[in-house]
C-alpha cells in the first residue's frame, strides 16, 4: 500500500491552478485566522470564555497543516483546524492560566 502525502510549500500532490487545491489549501490559514481573531473577540471577551490566543494558533495551524499533509484535502484541512482551535484555545487557557 503505497501512501501520498501532499506538500503545502511545494504543491506537490496538488492541483496548482489559481483555484485548485494548493491556493485553497493556503487560503484556510486565513480562515483560521480570522476564526481564531472572532473567537478571541466573542469567546474570550464578550462570553468570558477563557480563551488562549497562542494556543488556538497553534492547534488550528497545526492540525490544519497535518491533515492537509496526510489527506490531502484542505476541506478537511480546515475542519480540523477549526476544531484544533477551539480545543487547545480553551485547553491551553486552563493549563496555562488566564489568557495568552
């Protein structure tokens, strides 16, 4: 059984066309981005939520670049993420205190 792996710096294993899955795949980093900076806002701020910035970068970009890496599907990519930046954004304010 042969594995594919797809790389995000190079787009091998991608399609590389302005809308194939290498600009898409680059594009969930700015999702997430933007995901992480309305959940700091809403959750952290306004809910009282405790919410670790550095922790939800972490967890968002590197879930997203892992599954990427392995499945080759940015859809996927950025489900992860997303949950990666809830859970070590709250995870993370909990072990380490207050927020990031």
């Amino acid at each position: 059984m042969a594995y594919h792996l797809c790389n995000i710096m190079t787009c091998s294993g991608m399609g590389t066309s302005l809308m194939g899955g290498c600009g898409f795949a680059w594009l969930t980093f700015v999702f997430l981005f933007f995901i992480i900076i309305f959940a700091k806002k809403y959750l952290g701020e306004e809910a009282g939520v405790p919410f670790s910035f550095p922790g939800a970068l972490i967890g968002g970009f590197g879930a997203d670049v892992l599954i990427i890496t392995f499945t080759c599907s940015y859809k996927w990519g950025l489900v992860g993420g997303i949950a990666g930046v809830i859970l070590l954004g709250i995870v993370f304010s909990n072990l380490f205190g207050g927020e990031g």
